[in-house]
C-alpha cells in the first residue's frame, strides 16, 4: 500500500509540473509571445537603390582556332622532319620528307615507256605515209584499169591497218604519259608541305608524333599545326542559361595562369542542341591572342553578363530567409523594435545583392539572426546601426 500511494503522488507532481511548463512557453490564442519572449539581438541594413548587373559564371578550355595533323599520303620511311614543338610555319613550308629512291625509280621507267611509245609513234606514222602513198597509186592505175580490183581492195586495207596502228601508238602514249604523271604525283607525295585556305600566314607547330627514320603508313600524323593568332574558349552552359546565350554578347575570361589580368571574347557560336546525358550545351567564344600569352588547353573562367537593372531597390543577399515555403525578408521596425516577416519576389541576385521586384519596400532589413525570428519578435539593434533615436 505504501508503495502505491508513494507512485499516486509521483504521477501527481508530475503532473503539475507539466501544466506549469504549458503555461510557461505555449502562446496565447491571438498568436503573439507572451511577454516572457527574450529579444533577439539582430543587424540591420537599409533598403537601397542600385544598379545590378545579371552575371553568368562558367569555366571551360581553351582550344586553338584551327587545328590540323599533317600526314602523307603514302607510306615510306620518314627521311627528314624539317620542323619541331613550337617552330612557326607558313603556306608552303617544307615540313618533311620520305624516301623517294623507289617512286624515282619508277617514274624513269614510265618515262621511258613514254619514249618508246613515242617512237612507236613516229614508225606507225612513217608506215602510215607509205601505205597512203601505195594506195594512191594502185587507186591511179585502177582508173586506168592497169591494176585489178583485188590490188586495189588489198592496199585499201593496207592503208586501214596503218590508220589503226598508229591510232595504238597515239593511245599507247597517252597512256604512258598519265602514268609518268601518275607518278610524279606519287614523288610529290614523299615531300609534305603545310597548307591551309584561310587564316593567318603564319602557324605554329603543336606535337611531333614521330622522329626521322620511323616507317609510315599512309595517313599517320607526323605533326600538328595550330593557328593561337586567336582562340576559341569552350564552354557547357545549362538549361537555365541557355535562352540567355546569344551569339555577339561579350564576355570576359580569366585564367590562374595571368592572376588579375582579364582578355575579352565574344560568342561566335551556340550550339543548337543540349546533350541528354548532361544538359548542357557547347558555347565557343572567340578572343583575340595576338600576344601569344594564352594557349589551347588551359582552365579559363568566363563572366558573361546577360542583362543591367539600373536604379532598382535591393537589400542585402544576407537579409533573404524563408517562411513557410515563402521568400522573403525581415523587415526591422525600429520605432516599435520589432521584425515582420515579408514575402518578396526577386530579380536579379548576385554575392552582395538581391533585386527586390515585388512588393514595394523601404527601411531596414534583417542581415543577421533572422533564423532566430518569427513575424513580430522583438528585436535588439546595436546603437551604431539604424538612424538616430
């Protein structure tokens, strides 16, 4: 029994206890604190105006304008290579060599083909004069019918066989010669040379893939040739900024290489289409390296800025919060020394500042223990912020 009225009493104290602590801390039906609330100690801003200017950040590459891998045409030992990493070239420049002892070889002996066939030329033709003059004169004495019609057919035919052979011997030539050109082409080949339509004249060289003496394949790079006179910066732009890239707007590129300094671009080309994988798509912007500092593959950072607001109210990007799935800011009553939640629609945001489009606002703000605050606490100002009281 002890035992029981000992629990009965326990659950009672605790009981009570709890109702007192509901009393304590619960608010009252009209939804304000009861006047146990402890203010809390805040900062504040003024509502300003200002202008802001809508910034997209990205990174990327750079990439040279143009990029080529020079190759032969034809396999072969490389004999000579003319150029190397960083050697400036221009249209025309010699940039390798093959063997050509063999294709030399074979173009003497087309061309000596082309001799005989040419000769055999001069006979059918010499033939041809002889058989022409036997015909007309057995023809003669037919008419005079001193030779017989079987002379006359024969020489007739005579002269059709010469007529043919030295159609041959033409062909025969003709055909020699496009093989002698055949392979001086090939000859050509073995002698690699740089040349582009449009650009700069002059060009660098980027990699050396191979060293003298290597066997080539027909098509293996032996170099490739950059145009840096300008670069193109690559980069991956998602869909929330896409509609914002047009072609011609300006942008500004930074890179760790050149700290504090920044180099001009403009976009020349937006890709039509997002990768699905990613979302993103390939935005090139071209700039100008006639200085020779920047190089293709180095990390770039690109500020393009798509739109300003002049003369517009905004408050401070450490003033913003959110209520009940609303944004908004603490507007701070300095008379009264109360904040009161209120949402807002935003513009244009940025490290330092927000654009406040909707409602109308001035005053102060809350930049600091707004996470602290409900709508209509009571708050503390340090006495070096706000106007003077």
């Amino acid at each position: 029994m002890r035992k029981l009225g000992f629990l009965v009493l326990l659950l009672l104290a605790a009981l009570i206890g709890w109702k007192v602590y509901d009393r304590v801390l619960t608010p009252e039906a009209g939804g304000e604190l009861r006047e146990r609330s402890v203010a809390v100690a805040v900062t504040v801003s003024p509502v300003e105006k200002a202008s802001l200017q809508d910034v997209g950040s990205f990174t990327g590459s750079l990439m040279a304008k143009s990029k080529f891998e020079l190759a032969p045409k034809i396999s072969g030992r490389l004999q000579r290579l003319a150029v190397n990493i960083g050697d400036r070239v221009g249209r025309g420049d010699l940039i390798a060599t093959l063997d050509d002892d063999e294709i030399a070889q074979q173009l003497d002996q087309v061309r000596a083909e082309l001799a005989v066939a040419r000769a055999n030329v001069e006979e059918a033709r010499s033939a041809l004069d002889n058989t022409r003059r036997e015909y007309e004169r057995v023809r003669a004495l037919r008419e005079r019918t001193i030779a017989s019609q079987a002379e006359l057919d024969t020489a007739e035919a005579n002269l059709a066989a010469a007529e043919a052979r030295e159609k041959v011997a033409l062909a025969q030539v003709s055909q020699r010669e496009a093989a002698v050109k055949a392979a001086e082409v090939r000859l050509s080949y073995t002698r690699i040379v740089a040349d582009w339509a449009e650009g700069s004249e002059t060009r660098v060289v980027g990699e050396r893939y191979v060293d003298e003496g290597a066997m080539l394949a027909a098509n293996s790079p032996i170099v490739s040739i950059l145009d840096i006179e300008k670069l193109v910066a690559v980069i991956q732009v998602i869909e929330r900024d896409y509609s914002k890239v047009q072609v011609g707007q300006e942008a500004t590129i930074t890179t760790d290489a050149f700290p504090g300094r920044s180099f001009p671009g403009r976009i020349v080309r937006v890709a039509p289409l997002l990768r699905e994988t990613s979302r993103q798509a390939r935005v090139e912007i071209e700039l100008d390296n006639s200085e020779q500092l920047l190089k293709p593959g180095m990390f770039v950072r690109v500020e393009i800025e798509f739109e300003e607001h002049r003369d517009v109210t905004v408050v401070p990007t450490a003033a913003l919060a959110k209520r009940h799935e609303q944004q908004g800011v603490f507007l701070a009553d300095l008379e009264t020394m109360t904040a009161h939640f209120t949402p807002v629609e935003f513009g244009i945001m940025n490290p330092q500042y927000a654009e406040v489009l909707q409602p109308s606002l001035n005053g102060w703000v809350v930049t600091l223990g707004q996470h602290l605050l409900e709508d209509g606490a009571p708050i503390i100002v340090p006495e070096q912020q706000g106007p003077a009281r």
